[in-house]
C-alpha cells in the first residue's frame, strides 16, 4: 500500500521545527553529554567573557556549520538527482568534493595550515573551484548528462589519487595524521570566521540551484519536453552544477567530507511530499540540516576516548542505506 504524501506545508514546517530543536540542542550539548548550563558554572568564577568565548565561538560556530552544511548536502543531493535523473546520483558525484578535499589536504602538506586556519578553506573553495572548471573543459558548452558523469567521475578518481599522494608523501607522520582526521569530517574546533568566509558561497549556490526548480520538473517528464516548455538544458545544467559544485565545495573545505547524506535525504523525504524533483529541494535542504545536527550531536554523547568523527557516524548510518536501496532497485528493475 503506497503512502499518501502529505502537504508541503505541513511537512516543510515540521522539518524546520526539528532543525530548530536539534540547532539549539546542538549549542546547549556538549561533549560527554555535558549541557552548556553546567559548562558555565563551572566557569562562572572566571568571569562572563569566558562564557561569552565558549558560547560565541565553540558552540554557536559549530551548530551553524551543521545546519548549514547539512543544508548543503541535503539540497545539492535533491537537485543532482532531479537533474540527471538518477536516484543514485549525490554532491560528489561533479568531482566538487574530491577537488575541495585536495585543495585542503594540499594546504596541510605545504605546511600552510599551520599559519592560520583560514588557508584551510581558502584552499578547499579554490580547489573546488578548479574541479568545476575542469568538469565544464571535459564536457563542453552543450554537454550531455552522461558526459557530465563520466567527467565527474573522472575528476573524482583524479582528486583521490592526488590526495592518496599527498598522504603517501607527506614529510612528517603528524601532518599525514592530520590530514587524515580532517577528511574524516568534523565539525570540531571551528571558528566563526570560517563561517563567514563559506557563507557566501554557499548562498550563491543555493540561489542558482533554486532558480532550477520549475526546469527540474519539466525535466522529469524528459529533456525534448523541457525544451518544449522553454527550457534551455545548457542554462539549467550549468546553473545546477555550478551551484551544487560552488555550495558542496565550500561545505568540504571546511568540515572535511561528510558522504552519504546528500544521497540518503532526498530518498527519506520523497514519501512525503511525492516524486516531484522541486517539491523535494526545500524539505530535502532541512532534512539534510536535521541529520547533520543529530549525527553531530551522537558523537558529542560518548564519555571518554577520543571524540567519534562526523563522516564516520554518517557513513555508518548511510552505507547500510545505500546497500537497500541498490537491493531495491534491482527488485524493481523489469
């Protein structure tokens, strides 16, 4: 028996009323467990500045990271799958990432990030950057959606391969180790400058991405029917690559990478609110913020031992999601 979706608006405030929660949970939680109540007083003999510093830039950084850049995923993941037509189809799947996390992982091998912090993301939106440029090199000016995956995936492999370099040839095992832990993904010990400096990229790209949404629709029905309506594919692909490519890129250079969840959202809200791609960009978007805050939050909870790192709980609870749902396109398949 097939679920009725229910309204958009019912679902869209629901989702949003969770994120909130789970926004605030996220600045009073802290690791163990401890709540932000019990973290100042214990401080309240240093002084109120001291509090200000945990509130201002501990937890509020790290909450907003997490809405944002689940946000990022959830919407990137939901208008990639409209676009290319494959429920398969996640931010990484444009290279984006993979050219995010070399410009990172490059920083630390030159010994840059340990001037400043800051180079971290600066390095990771520029390669990014370089990744959407390469992609739109390989696929052309009126490229086809295969093309535009092959090249991804090429550009992907190439990243890696690059990065796996950099590891194997790191001068010294704590700079290895350190880039290792940060393409584990995490939202630890970030600052609100790095907030700052992402922000406008990812807004950019959520306002090309959006600007797809009634193209998305008529895609749905094939690309000769876009073009009927008045659709240009050329302007629609590039406007959703960019955005995905410009907003995912920005999201990696700072919190490392964080997988699945740009798949996995996009799939849990469709019995929702339905099928179609630009009904599914909006709740997508918070549900992909809901799922970062919560995962975040789960590796704050353990007492003791080093803290869990974000991509791993995400892929823990993806992988497994994905495996189901390969298993259930091939029963569907004819």
């Amino acid at each position: 028996m097939t679920r009725e979706p229910k309204s958009a608006w019912t679902v869209n405030a629901s989702l949003a009323a969770l994120t909130l929660i789970l926004f605030i949970a996220s600045i009073y939680v802290g690791r163990g467990g401890e709540l932000l109540a019990q973290k100042f007083a214990l401080i309240a003999e240093t002084g109120p500045e001291i509090a200000r510093l945990v509130l201002m830039e501990v937890r509020l950084p790290r909450a907003l990271l997490g809405l944002l850049v689940g946000a990022t995923l959830g919407l990137s993941g939901a208008a990639l799958q409209g676009l290319l037509r494959n429920p398969l189809a996640e931010p990484g799947l444009i290279g984006a990432s993979s050219g995010a996390a070399l410009g990172a992982v490059l920083i630390f091998y030159s010994g840059l990030a340990a001037g400043t912090a800051m180079l971290v993301p600066v390095g990771g939106v520029a390669g990014a950057l370089a990744a959407l440029g390469i992609l739109y090199l390989l696929a052309g000016r009126n490229p086809a959606i295969v093309t535009i995956i092959l090249a991804g995936v090429a550009i992907s492999a190439f990243s890696g391969a690059l990065t796996s370099l950099a590891l194997n040839l790191s001068p010294s095992p704590y700079a290895a180790l350190e880039i290792v832990f940060w393409m584990l993904g995490s939202l630890t010990d970030r600052s609100m400058a790095q907030v700052w400096f992402v922000l406008p990229f990812m807004g950019l790209g959520w306002l090309l991405v959006a600007s797809t949404w009634r193209a998305l629709d008529a895609l749905a029905l094939g690309e000769d029917t876009a073009a009927t309506l008045g659709f240009s594919m050329r302007s629609v692909t590039l406007r959703a690559i960019l955005g995905t490519g410009l907003a995912v890129g920005a999201a990696v250079s700072v919190t490392g990478v964080i997988g699945f969840v740009g798949l996995v959202v996009p799939h849990l809200m469709r019995p929702l609110v339905g099928q179609r791609p630009a009904s599914l960009l909006l709740p997508s978007a918070l549900g992909g913020a809901a799922l970062v805050l919560a995962a975040d939050i789960v590796v704050r909870l353990p007492v003791g031992g080093p803290e869990l790192k974000l991509g791993v709980v995400t892929a823990l609870l993806g992988a497994p999601f994905f495996l189901w749902l390969i298993l259930r396109t091939r029963r569907e398949a004819p």
